[in-house]
C-alpha cells in the first residue's frame, strides 16, 4: 500500500473509529463513572446520561488527541543547529479533515439523539410508555411551586380538587401526566433527578410527562454544603429560569412513594415524611377552595382564567388574579 493511499485509509478510518470507540466507552460505563451527575431516578434519565457520556467520551478524545498531536509537533519542529525554519501557507487537505470531522460528529449527535428528545418531550405519553396514569396540574408563581389533583370524579376544576404548595406525591413506577401553567413570569420546571426541564411560559398550557422508577425514599445520601453526608427523602424540584429576586429558592420536594402511600394521599389522608430535622413531618392534600379571593384557592381560579377566552390580554397584575378578569372588581 502506497503511503498516500494509507493516509487517505487513515483519514476515512479516523471519524468512525473515534465514534466507535466513545459509543464503546458509553456501553461498558454504564451509569455515571465521573460522578458528574445527580442519582438518576427515572428510565429516561439514564438514556440521558448515556448520551451525555457520549459526548463526554468524544470529548476527551478528542482533547487527547489533539494535545498529543500538537507534543508531536513540538517534539518534532523542534529548534535544530543548522535548520532553518520554513513557511507554511496551510494544507487545504488537513483543513478539510479538521473542518468536516467535527461537523459529521454534531451531524451524528444531532440524529442520535432525536429519538430520546422527541420521546421526553413529547407533549403525550408515547406509546410504548406503560404505567398508572397519575394526572396532575402544576403552576408556578413566584416563587413557588402549586400541585392540584383532580380528585375523586378525575375531573379539574372541580369542588372535589385536591391541592398542595411546594410538595409534590407521586406513585413509583408511574406515569404523571402533567400539565404545566405560569402565573407571572416564566418559570422553568426542572427535575434534576430525572434529567427533566420545561419551561412554564404564561400564557402557554404546557402537557408533559415524567415516569419516577426509584422510591424517594432510597434517594443515596447527598452532601450538604457543609461537606456532611445528609439523608433526603425526597427528590428535588427547583426553578431552571432566572426568574426574579428569589429564584433561587424556588424549589419544591417530589416525593415518588408506594401505590399503597399514594392512594391514601390522593384520598385526602396525611402521610409522613422526614422534616430532616430527624423527626417526622405529615403531608396532607387540602380541598381547593373556588371561592377564595385570595392566595391558593384564587391562584387555582387564575388557572382557569387562562382557559376563560373573555379575559384579555396578560394579567396586569398576577399578585391579584382575579384583576385579570375583564370588567370584575377586585
Ligand atoms: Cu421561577
């Protein structure tokens, strides 16, 4: 083989290699080997992780090949008693490798992952995606999460709803049906365990679903900002947009618990949790209250506004939901 034709070879061999290799990588680590993630605690967040892997793995290939290209380089144009150093104008054919290798791997990645993007985010359950149906409204305000139920008659908006602030239930193993409103500003809904973001837009009615395979409660022990190994019972909830001056503690606990837990929740029954205190806490659904004027209850009414076509234009102001209302008086 002439040596043109074996750098040619080489060059054709190089791109699928590299991919080969990283998608190797992938397979044999399964999991999160750097620990450059949160615990995963749904199906699709270790899909995620996978493919975050990928790109990790092509990466620093790619990072070590080009530093061990550009040592070569040193090494070997290096100063010389008796050389001259000589100009170069560039190799049009090295270019052309170094411009399309990297476009062909964003090209591939760009595929590779359009299976798993369009399956978590799409705005129905896909098919194939088994489980108990556990629908759910969720609003964000600032700077707090709400979580409504529809309760006994499966219906929202209805007397017999059941709400919560800054704790959400679900059942293991299930598939929540969600849909997601703002009231003020846009928020985004972030699950870090489950590699889960949407943003809450107002005006938007967004549909999401999430399925949780882990119990909260095994939920690995987490360091705190003190470096102390502490015990959560939940998974967390937080706020991915900046969204004013209390972003940052705009976070909420998702609790993933037994079919047998979450049928007394759903019912209206308290069930217990840690209060990380090393004592216990009871959470408790409490019925929607249509009437209220002020604070939840009015929150949930704003929501259906939403839906009410007579109301124009954005809130003028969220603070007061019902301000929304063409022609109502406060
Ligand atoms: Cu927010």
């Amino acid at each position: 083989m002439s040596p043109s034709i074996r750098t040619r070879a080489a060059r054709l061999l190089a791109l699928p290699a590299l991919l080969a290799a990283a998608s190797l990588l992938t397979a044999g680590c399964s999991g999160d080997p750097l620990h450059l993630m949160p615990e995963a605690a749904s199906h699709e967040a270790h899909q995620v992780d996978e493919l975050t892997y990928l790109i990790v793995w092509l990466t620093i290939g790619t990072f070590v090949l080009v530093q061990a290209v550009l040592l070569w380089f040193l090494w070997a144009y290096r100063a010389k008693p008796g050389v001259r150093a000589s100009h170069t104008h560039g190799n049009h054919a090295v270019e052309m490798v170094w411009t399309i290798t990297p476009a062909a791997i964003l090209v591939f990645l760009a595929v590779y992952q359009m299976g798993l993007w369009s399956k978590m985010k799409s705005t129905e359950v896909p098919q194939g995606i088994e489980g108990r149906k556990v629908p759910v409204q969720i609003m964000a305000r600032q700077f707090e999460w709400y979580f409504r139920y529809p309760g006994a008659d499966g219906q929202f908006a209805t007397a017999d709803d059941l709400v919560r602030q800054g704790d959400l239930v679900v059942p293991v193993n299930a598939v929540c049906h969600a849909e997601l409103r703002s009231l003020d500003v846009i928020h985004s809904f972030y699950l870090p365990h489950f590699r889960f973001k949407q943003d809450a837009v107002p005006g938007l009615q967004t549909k999401l679903w999430f399925r949780p395979v882990k119990l909260s409660a095994d939920r690995e022990p987490v360091k705190d900002r003190l470096g102390r190994l502490v015990k959560l019972d939940y998974w967390d909830i937080v706020c991915a947009e900046l969204c004013g001056n209390s972003h940052t503690y705009m976070a909420a606990r998702l609790y993933v618990v037994s079919d047998a837990d979450f049928d007394r929740y759903a019912k209206g029954e308290a069930i217990q949790v840690d209060d990380q205190k090393g004592g216990k806490r009871a959470i408790q659904l409490a019925k929607w209250d249509a009437g209220a004027k002020r604070g939840e209850g009015a929150f949930w009414t704003a929501w259906s506004h939403q839906d009410d076509q007579t109301v124009k234009g954005p809130p003028k102001n969220p603070k007061h939901p019902f301000a929304a209302k063409a022609g109502e008086e406060e």
